[in-house]
C-alpha cells in the first residue's frame, strides 16, 4: 500500500511516517536526504554495505528497527544505491521478515510534476502487489504540488497536516477530498495535528491527540560521512 503524508516544514512529517511504519512492520526502510534531529531513534547508514549489513542484522534480531539509508550529494543516483540494495538478494528470502515499509522522505528531490526517478515509479507500481509480502510505501513532502499526479493516484492514503496556503488546499480538494481539506483548515498553528483520509472506505478521520506519535529517544548511528 502506498501512503503520502503532506505537511509544511516542521509540522512533523518524518515522525508520524517513522510512528506508521512501526505499527506496520518490524523493520523499516528509509531513504533521508535530510537526517535531521527526526531520525536520531534510527539506524543511521551512508553506504551501500552499511545499509546492505545493517539490513542484514535486522533480520537476524527480534527488535523493531528503522534503518536510514543517507545519500550524498547526488540523490538521484542514492536512491539507486538505495533500491540496488533492497532489491539484491533472492526475492523469495528478501522480506523474511514478513512485510516491510519503505519510507522516502524529502520525495520532492525525486520528482518533477510529469516524472518519477524510475525506481521510485517501480516501487510504487510494485507496492500494493508484490507476491512475496506486503510492501507499504510512505512518501512524504511539503506541498501536494510537490507530488505528480501519478503518485497521488497510486496512493491509497494520504495523511495531511495544516496547510496554510489556499492554493495547496485547492489542489487537495481537486486531486483527493474537500473533507481532507476542510479537516485541515481549522488546524491550531505548531498543534501536529493530522488528518488521514483512505481512498478505498473515504473516510476522513482527525487525529488530534499528537502524544499518541510523538518522538522517541533512543540514538543509533552505523556511521558518518
Ligand atoms: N506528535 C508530535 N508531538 C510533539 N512534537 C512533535 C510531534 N511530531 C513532531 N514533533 C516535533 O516537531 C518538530 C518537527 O518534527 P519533524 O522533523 O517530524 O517534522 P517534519 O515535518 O518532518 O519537518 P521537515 O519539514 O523539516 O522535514 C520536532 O522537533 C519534533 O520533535
Ligand atoms: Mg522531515
């Protein structure tokens, strides 16, 4: 299942993806051009085989873990470094560990408004139907403009935090539901409310109490560049 969350800078993007991705699998996957403060509770990786072994340990632990994967300077070309590593290995044995979420944080970097990077079309045409697992796919951005609308089609959930410009509450009433708009509108400023919308039952639900999500602790670094 693919999943978009949708917020201006701060509002707390990076950890409500990482709070899903924990209720939804044991070990997590997330591509972060930006490793901020947000990401301190996970494993940090800068290569390939730090990414390739850390992926490994996971596997071969009990414990809940999100791995970071950081690309340099050209991120296009990381995030092949990225999806070069989670596709190696053979297919029947890669999501040994029954399911797996893939976050991609900072998606505008990836795309323009009528491309995807390849990879990242794979990924997202691949998400809701792999026959090995299930792969649940969290993109995030700032701006809905930020995502093309191949991406908003693909996404069977969207999560939305306060926008505040009329032109960005435009594009979600046209491309998914006036009610997700509306939800957001009335938003108290620095609250980290969010709204979730599911495209399959069209359902809005507010969330409203931020403690529930709220960030964790626990630093873990794999490396620095
Ligand atoms: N549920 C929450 N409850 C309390 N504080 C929160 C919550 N979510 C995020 N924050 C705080 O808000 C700040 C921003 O969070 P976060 O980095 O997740 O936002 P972001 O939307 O990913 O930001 P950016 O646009 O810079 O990537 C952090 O200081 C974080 O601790
Ligand atoms: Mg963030």
């Amino acid at each position: 299942m693919t999943t978009l969350i949708i917020g201006e800078r701060g509002e707390g993007k990076t950890t409500l993806a990482k709070y899903i991705a924990r209720q939804r699998s044991r070990v997590s996957l997330m591509f972060e051009p930006k490793p901020d403060g947000s990401v301190s509770d996970c494993v940090k990786t800068y290569d390939e085989m730090e990414f390739y072994e850390a992926i490994e340990d996971a596997k071969e632990s009990a414990d809940q873990t999100i791995i970071c994967f950081v690309p340099g300077d050209d991120v296009e070309e990381g995030f092949n470094e990225f999806c070069d590593v989670i596709e190696s290995g053979d297919p029947r044995t890669r999501y040994l560990y029954g399911g797996i979420t893939i976050i991609i944080d900072e998606a505008w970097s990836l795309m323009t408004p009528n491309k995807s990077h390849p990879k990242l079309e794979n990924l997202l045409r691949l998400a809701p139907r792999d026959g090995c697992a299930q792969i649940n796919v969290i993109v995030l951005a700032h701006k809905p403009v930020d995502i093309n609308q191949r991406t908003h089609t693909f996404s069977e959930e969207l999560f939305l935090f306060r926008l505040t410009e009329q032109s960005d509450l435009d594009r979600i009433r046209e491309r998914w539901r006036p009610e997700v708009a509306d939800a957001v509108e009335t938003f108290p400023d620095g609250g980290h409310y969010v709204a979730r919308y599911d495209k399959n039952s069209r359902i809005v639900e507010v969330w409203d109490d931020p403690s529930i999500w709220a960030p964790q602790t626990e630093v873990e670094t794999k490396g620095e560049r």
